[in-house]
C-alpha cells in the first residue's frame, strides 16, 4: 500500500535522520484523484529511497542553504517524523519535516600521535650502577 519508491515517516521508525543531498531534481507527482504537481526530488548519498520536497520542507531547506536547489547538492539535513493536518481535512497523518539547524558533524576525538622517538630511559638513583 505504501509507495516503496519515496521515504515516508515510518521509515524513520520515530527517530531523527541526518541525511546529505546528493541532489535534487524536478519531477512530476501524480496526487490523489490523478493530479500532476511538480516538486522536487532529493536523492541522498547513500540511500535508496528519494524524498518528494512539499512546500514546507522545500523552504525549511531554503532557509538552511539558499533558494537555488542546485545548491542543495552536498548539504545536510535532518528528517524526522511528525503529524500534519490530512490535505482533505479528515485527520492528522505522519509526516517527514526538516529540523530548522544545520546539522553539527560529529567530531571524532583527535588520536594521539605516534612518536618514533625511543622511550626515555628509566631513572635511576643516584650511585646505583644499573
């Protein structure tokens, strides 16, 4: 029953998702009753599934990166489930929005260097000869 071809919030699975646009693309959506809208697409790197940009996330995004979806190529995003008012007025339905922040990349801890340099000698007391 779901389209398998676009991520909707059950792919989520209630979580936050830090995604990176690989690029967005114009398509043709055909809505209920056989209506063609025209939204665009994002592919992200690494994944399967495309996620069809509506009004609210498309200038979510916007605010994050600038208007030009071509810009869009390369920056991230963070998906997560919510609720929205159906289209038709007859319930709330899940939805995915985009968190409103640039995503902070998470920084490994530096690892230390390795020295090739040969350890220190061990110190010795005074008048002892070895």
């Amino acid at each position: 029953m779901f389209d398998r071809e676009y991520i909707g919030a059950w792919d989520l699975e209630g979580r936050d998702v830090t995604v990176t646009i690989e690029r967005a693309v114009g398509g043709e959506i055909i809505g209920e009753k056989g209506r063609k809208d025209k939204k665009p697409i994002l592919h992200f790197v690494g994944k399967e599934k495309t996620m069809i940009v509506n009004r609210t996330n498309g200038k979510t995004i916007a605010t994050l990166y600038g208007p030009k979806v071509e810009d869009w190529k390369g920056k991230r995003i963070t998906l997560y489930p919510s609720m929205t008012r159906a289209p038709d007025g007859s319930g709330d339905v899940e939805c995915i929005r985009i968190r409103p922040a640039v995503p902070k990349i998470a920084v490994k801890p530096p690892t230390p260097e390795l020295s090739t340099a040969p350890p220190p000698e061990p110190e010795r007391e005074p008048g002892s000869d070895g």
